[in-house]
C-alpha cells in the first residue's frame, strides 16, 4: 500500500527519507519488479512519490481522489501537499492501462484557442 518517497523529493521538501521503498523490500527478499498490484490511498507526495519503482503494477486509487487531485484545488498551493510529477505519472499509468500502451497521457489533451475577445 502507497509507494512512500524517494530521496530528491524528501530533499526537496526538506525531508529525511529513512529507506527508500525498494530498499525495504529488499530486506524480505521482494523485488520491486514482482509487484503487481499496489493500493494508493491517496496522491499525496509521501504516498504516490515513488509509483517508478514498481514498473509491473497494476495501481488501484479511488476515482475521488484523483478527481480531487486533478481538479481546481491544485491552483492554491496551500491545499495541494501533491507534486505534479506524481499526479502525471498516475494519469500516465491509468492511461496506458486502458489503452494498452497504445496512447500517451498528451493525446488526450486539446489545446483550444478562444475567439478573439471571448475571454
């Protein structure tokens, strides 16, 4: 459950990390290749920053939180303790999920111009 994470976001935010996540699987003789299922409970850095070390599994997150991580409250620093790199690789990963790896997270994206003097 959750990934934790790695040392360049703990020196970011001004945090120690004790042992990154791998590590701690090593230590009961797990590898991080061998997981295929892991439950995020929510993307905050702390719990989502290390979804990369485990390039097999299949991500489990409650539609909620990533409409609440995705969504306007990211605008407002004091309510988002996300970082964006984290929420794109989630989005990344639901998306080739379901699309088999066929499509990348910026096909879905449109940039729209609006008319000249519609804003």
């Amino acid at each position: 459950m959750n990934t934790g994470f790695d040392s360049s976001e703990g020196t970011r935010r001004n945090r120690q990390i004790l042992m990154e996540p791998a590590q701690a699987l090593a230590e009961i003789s797990i590898t991080p290749e061998s997981i295929d299922t892991v439950i995020i409970t929510y993307l905050h850095y702390d719990h989502a920053g290390g979804l990369e070390q485990f390039p097999n599994a299949h991500f489990h997150l409650q539609e909620a939180k990533m409409v609440y991580a995705t969504g306007p409250c990211m605008c407002y620093w004091v309510l988002k303790p996300f970082s964006t790199k984290h929420i794109c690789r989630m989005v990344r990963s639901t998306t080739r999920a379901r699309w088999y790896s066929r499509w990348r997270c910026s096909d879905f994206v449109r940039r729209q111009r609006p008319q000249s003097g519609w804003v």
